[in-house]
C-alpha cells in the first residue's frame, strides 16, 4: 500500500498535566463496572483526538458500547466481524488515501484504529490483522487484551494465562490447573513476521501517561504499528471492580506483564521494577486462580522467571503433550 498522503502528527505528551481534557470515549455505554478495556478506550481515544476513526471487531467493547440508540463513542466507528477488523482498516485507510489524492478530502489523514479484543486480534482475528500489516497500511492495531472472549461468556483464547479457570478450561479431577498451555505472545507475532510494522508497544491501564504516548507514537509512524494493551476484566478474572488497577499495576510489578516499546528493531523497557514481587502476589488477587496448588504457581514463577531473562524476546515455554483420547 503506497502512503503518498499527508499524515497527523501528534505531539507527545509527558505529564498529566499535558494530557488533553477532551473526552472522546464519553458516558452511555454498558460494559461492567471497572472494566479495564472501557478504560482503554477512553485512554486511546484521549490520545488520538478527534480526527480519528475506530474499527470495532465484535467483542465486549462492540456489544457493550453499542446498545440500540446509544453510544459512548464521540469520533466516527463503525463496526468490523471479529475476523476482519485488520480488513475493514486496510479499506477505510485505502478509501481516505485515494479520497485526498483526488482532491475529495481535505487531509490530513484521520488516525484509523482498530480496537480488537485478543480473540479479534490474534486468534479469530489475526489473518486479517496480518494483511493489513503486510501491505503496510498506515493504521495502528491495538489488541486490548483482557485475557478471554469475555463477550461470549469468559471462554479461554490464546493470550488466557496458564491456570485460569475459564468457561472452557474448568479445573476438574482430570484437569487440575484448568487451563493447560501457556499464552501467545502477540508482540513477537507481529515483529517476527511483518517487516512492515516499524512500531510496536505494550502498555498497561495502570500507567495512563504511558500508554498514551504510546499511542500518540504508533499513530505518528507511517505505516502499520501495533500495540499490545493489558486489560484487567473484573467480571472474567474474579476481582472486586474497584480493584482494576490495582491488578493491572500487579501484574507489572510481578513480571507478569512487561512496559516496553520495541523502534526500528530496539527494545526499550518502561516502569520496570528493581525487583520483581512473587506472581503468587498477582495470582493470589483473583479469583480465576484460586483452584491451584503451590507446585502449579511455581510453574507460572519459573515461567516469567524465564521470560524476565530477555523481557518482550521469545523463550521456551512447557509445551504439554496432545491427549491420546482427545
Ligand atoms: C466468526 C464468529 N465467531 C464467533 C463469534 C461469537 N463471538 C462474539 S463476541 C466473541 C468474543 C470476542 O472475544 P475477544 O475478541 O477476546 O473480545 P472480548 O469479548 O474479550 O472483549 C465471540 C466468540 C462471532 N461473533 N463471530
Ligand atoms: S466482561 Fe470484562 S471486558 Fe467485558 S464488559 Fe465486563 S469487565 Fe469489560
């Protein structure tokens, strides 16, 4: 995809008090209390201001934002299949080049942004999010990532961690820890196979400021970028709602979700602990957990004790054998 028009820039923004007091993201929608996505979106929208629009793969944050007549969304959004979130960019982002190439839309080019669920993102949803980074198409991919497909009932999808209870991974007799395998990693799907992509981050609902330079960042390049968003979901992970934060911030400081940007191929790490809390710490907070037994926590601990080596680069995770009857 050729990127011939003129694009945003964006300035980045440093303090709180630089953080812009527009809401685009506003009340009248019916997610959970505490939801960590709806707090995503607020953030982002926060970020990218108001030339901007929103593709919404199906999902918690279509289902619940969008009931008959009522939206919290103050900028343009238009709903995407949770398959094709990546496609529906890739033509609105096609049709906005031609369109200021013509003289029919007055550029510069709006920010396009898909806010897709882990399921519509890197599940359901990667073939088409794949696409739209491998014909380099100037939009930035956000997978906010609440651990589940939450909107269908809290079903496990691949970024579940290790020993969740989900709907579909119940811990039983045969089964102890629930879920089974270790997650995704969603970062190094996207930078080990799209030379497109220049920008990719991670970022955390805990650490506002960062999360929105970040974004601000990712629109500015031209091009694909993505980030990687944690999203703690009081309703899937069994916390009280006014514990959202508190989660998310947990989870950084036990290593279990790490701060980093990853330019032009360089690393580099945000709010990173001087010393790591144990995962039990995390783990023990919610209630998706709370069925495991000491020698299952210790294999989550010797999991990101392993991942804290090279924070964000691939290591061997335990990979379990297939089931003879299954
Ligand atoms: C092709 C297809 N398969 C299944 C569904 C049912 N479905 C609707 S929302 C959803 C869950 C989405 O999960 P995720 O993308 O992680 O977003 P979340 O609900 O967690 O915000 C599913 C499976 C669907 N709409 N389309
Ligand atoms: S189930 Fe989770 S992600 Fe969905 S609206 Fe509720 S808190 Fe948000």
């Amino acid at each position: 995809m050729a990127i011939a028009v003129e694009t945003q820039k964006l300035e980045p923004i440093r303090s709180v008090r630089k953080v812009p007091k527009e809401e685009y993201y506003v009340p009248g929608h019916r997610t959970c209390q505490g939801c960590g996505p709806a707090l995503c979106y607020k953030l982002v929208a926060k970020a990218a201001g108001p030339n901007t629009i929103f593709l919404g793969p199906t999902g918690c944050m279509y289902v619940a934002n969008t009931s008959y007549l009522c939206s919290p969304f103050a900028v343009p959004w238009m709903h995407a299949q949770i398959t094709n979130g990546g496609a529906v960019a890739s033509g609105v982002e096609a049709a906005y080049q031609v369109l200021i190439r013509k003289g029919k839309w007055e550029g510069p080019l709006p920010n396009v942004i898909v806010m897709g669920g882990d399921g519509g993102s890197v599940d359901i949803g990667l073939q088409a999010m794949s696409a739209m980074m491998y014909r380099g198409h100037d939009a930035l991919f956000i997978c906010y990532d609440n651990e589940a497909y939450a909107n269908t009932g809290i079903q496990t999808s691949p970024t579940t961690p290790y020993g969740a209870n989900t709907t579909f991974t119940p811990p039983g007799p045969a089964i102890p820890e629930g879920k089974k395998l270790f997650p995704k990693d969603p970062p190094q799907l996207v930078i080990g196979g799209h030379p497109a992509v220049k920008y990719v981050a991670t970022a955390s609902v805990a650490y506002p400021i960062d999360l929105i330079t970040k974004v601000r960042k990712a629109l500015n390049y031209q091009g694909p970028s993505f980030m990687h968003i944690h999203c703690p979901c009081p309703k899937g992970w069994k916390f009280d709602a006014n514990k959202t934060i508190d989660i998310a911030r947990m989870a950084v400081e036990t290593g279990m979700w790490v701060l980093y940007e990853w330019e032009n191929g360089e690393y580099k790490y945000q709010h990173k602990p001087r010393e790591y809390k144990p995962v039990k710490e995390y783990m023990k907070a919610q209630g998706r957990f709370v069925h495991l037994t000491e020698e299952h926590i210790a294999k989550m601990q010797a999991f990101i004790d392993a991942k804290l080596k090279a924070p964000g680069i691939p290591v061997e995770v335990p990979v379990p054998l297939p089931r003879a009857e299954a």
